[in-house]
C-alpha cells in the first residue's frame, strides 16, 4: 500500500519517518517489554520522553527560561477558555483582533469571562485580509490583546507580529507554530492544538511568560490553570502521553530537517509555487489579499463549483486528498503543513494543470 499525499487541515499528515519510528516502539520502547502508551506518566521511562520534548521545543523555537512550555488536553478550544480565565487577572476587558473563524471562536468564549473588545475586524472584507494596523482601536487597560496569526478556514496569516506595547501578546498558533522561526520573546502567550504542525490530536501546547501566571479565578478548574500544570511538569492529572511521545519525535525530525530555519524556507516555496498556478491560471483563484496569503492552509475556487466534484474525485484517484473546502467557504484548500513533501505540493500543481486544460474554456 502506497501512502497518499492528505491535505487536510487536521488531523494532517506526520512525517512518514516519524510514523516508522512509532511504529517501531510500539510494542516494546527501548527495551522496556512494553509501549509507552501502557507506562505510568511518573515513571523514570514516562518522564524524560516528556522532559526531551519540551527541551527540543525550546531548542527549536528559542523560547527564553522566563517561559513555561505545558502540554495539555483540550485542545486550542480549550484554551479559548483558558486564556481569559489566567490573564485577566482582575482585570475586566481584553482585546480581541477578529481574522475569521477561528478568531470568532475565540471571542464567543472570552465574552463568557470578560467584555470583549474587537480592536480590529476584516469581516467586511469577508475575511480576505488582516486589518491595517493603524485602524486598530487597542485598550492600553486591555488585560491582553489575543489574535490568530493563520486562520486555517480562511487561509490568512500575518506576516508581522503586532506590538502591543505593555499589554501581553496572545496567539492561536494552532496552524501555524513551527512552520518559520518566531520571535517567542514578543509573545505573553502562544498556544496551538497539535494535529497540524506538532503531532497527533489530543494535545495542546502553551507557551507562557512565568510573570503573567497564577493570579486565575479562585472558582476555575484546576486543570486550566497555567500555574497549577507548570508546578506540576503538565501532570497535574494524567496527561496525553502518547500525543506528547509523537510530538517529541515530530521535534527532534524537525531538528533533523535543519530546524525552523530550513521549515520556514521550504514552507515558503512550497506555498509559493502553489499559488503562482492559481494566480497564473483563469480557472482558479484565491481571494486572499497577496501579502496575508498563508504559507499553511491555500484555499481555491474553480471557475465552475459544478466541477468541485469531479476536481475533488480525480484528485483522490491520484493519492490527492482531503482536498474539499471548508463546509462555510467551499471551494477546495490544500493544507501544506510541514510534513507534506515538497512532492506532494509538485502533484497537486501537475493534476491542477491538467485539471484546467482538461476542463477549462
Ligand atoms: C486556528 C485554530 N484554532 C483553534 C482550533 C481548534 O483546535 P482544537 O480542535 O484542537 O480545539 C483550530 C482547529 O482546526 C484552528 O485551526
């Protein structure tokens, strides 16, 4: 059996080498006569598989000591509520750029916790855009400013980091952690789910500065406070222990790769030649403003959705799938997170091509 090239927006492709690997260990690790699925979180075997990939993540990202790296369960949604429930800290209002879905989910749950101010909207651009900076209406009492650097639905993605002065940074790098180097330094809060960029579904990573933890709402539960689970290495209860063992081998082939660096150069020219055929070919396009394009997720549109179906049968006998669009925009998207080979981008191109000429005036 031959292994398709799936671009899906997640759970999305892991690194095959690092499948193998999985595979290998899967019924004995290292020896030990058992997998580390079946070993106790606090055991010796448990704890420096965990305690290496947290090194590797701070080796790969440079994330500076004055930061706390937790793995936790929930996902990124459960950080919509997390976030609001550690960092308002007294406070009453916190800021929120609105990019699209993603972000839309994030504000419905901190107006639970806060009044929500959206400093920043590009909804009326049906969401093709980022918000020019100088029309944003920051709070300077804000408890942070939250934004989502790449909306997957809608395939945005800044391409600077916002400066928020005083008030803490916070991002939903859920689609976009680890594609490029970033400056973690900037940020009060990076948080992301895993099953794009870092591994498996079933586990979150967050990003903290040590300063802005441990003044959470006495009432909130004990597993969504960040002080709580850094005190605890993230085991405060038994955490996802073999989304964190993947994650930790998608970190160290990262570091095989050449690191964010090297990442960051071939996500580039992988979106890049992506959407040349698009912008190069009458019969596709993309309505994302050029600059905000996403390197991870490429939404398209055929000139005729009557072929969305044919595009989309074709391209799977072809090892091409997960290709549909978002169910509220359509069309198709490719995501092409860090484990889609350079390959699997060259084909979707080549059948996109012959797709056209096939089909088109
Ligand atoms: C930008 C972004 N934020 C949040 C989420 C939600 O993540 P999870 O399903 O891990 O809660 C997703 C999922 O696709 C996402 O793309």
């Amino acid at each position: 059996m031959s292994r398709v090239f799936n671009f899906s927006a997640g759970p999305a492709m892991l690194p095959e080498a690092v499948l193998k690997q999985a595979a290998d260990e899967m019924l004995d690790w290292h020896g030990s006569g058992s997998s580390i699925m079946e070993m106790s979180h606090r055991g010796k075997e448990f704890v420096s598989v965990a305690a290496e990939a947290e090194q590797d993540l701070r080796d790969l990202m440079n994330i500076p000591d004055n930061y706390k790296v937790l793995f936790l369960q929930g996902g990124a949604t459960a950080q919509f509520t997390a976030v609001p429930m550690n960092l308002l800290r007294g406070k009453t209002t916190a800021d929120y750029i609105n990019t699209g879905a993603w972000s839309k989910k994030a504000i419905a749950e901190a107006k639970r916790f806060c009044d929500v101010n959206v400093a920043a909207s590009s909804e009326a651009q049906n969401f093709s855009t980022v918000p020019d900076v100088s029309e944003w209406n920051l709070n300077p009492d804000a408890a942070y400013v939250h934004y989502t650097p790449n909306e997957t639905i809608g395939g945005v993605e800044f391409d600077f980091i916002p400066d928020t002065g005083d008030v803490p940074l916070v991002a939903d790098m859920s689609s976009t952690i680890l594609s490029r180097p970033i400056d973690v330094s900037r940020f009060g809060v990076i948080y992301a789910g895993a099953q794009k960029n870092i591994g498996p579904a079933g586990v979150a990573v967050v990003i903290v500065r040590d300063d802005l933890i441990g003044e959470l709402d006495p009432r909130s539960p004990g597993a969504y406070d960040y002080a709580k689970q850094a005190d605890a290495d993230s085991m405060l209860n038994t955490p996802p222990t073999y989304s964190w063992y993947l994650a930790g081998l998608v970190f160290k082939w990262l570091k095989a790769q050449g690191g964010l660096e090297k990442m960051g150069e071939i996500n580039r020219a992988k979106a890049a030649k992506l959407y040349s055929v698009i912008d190069e070919l009458d019969f596709y396009a993309n309505p994302v403003e050029p600059r905000y394009r996403s390197w991870m997720n490429v939404p398209f549109t055929l000139a005729n959705d009557e072929l969305d179906k044919l595009f989309l049968e074709e391209s799977a006998k072809l090892g091409l799938t997960t290709l549909k669009g978002h169910r509220s925009v359509g069309g198709m998207r490719a995501s092409i997170y860090n484990a889609m080979p350079a390959e699997g981008v060259d084909a979707l191109i080549q059948f996109m091509r012959d797709f056209a000429q096939k089909h088109g005036e």
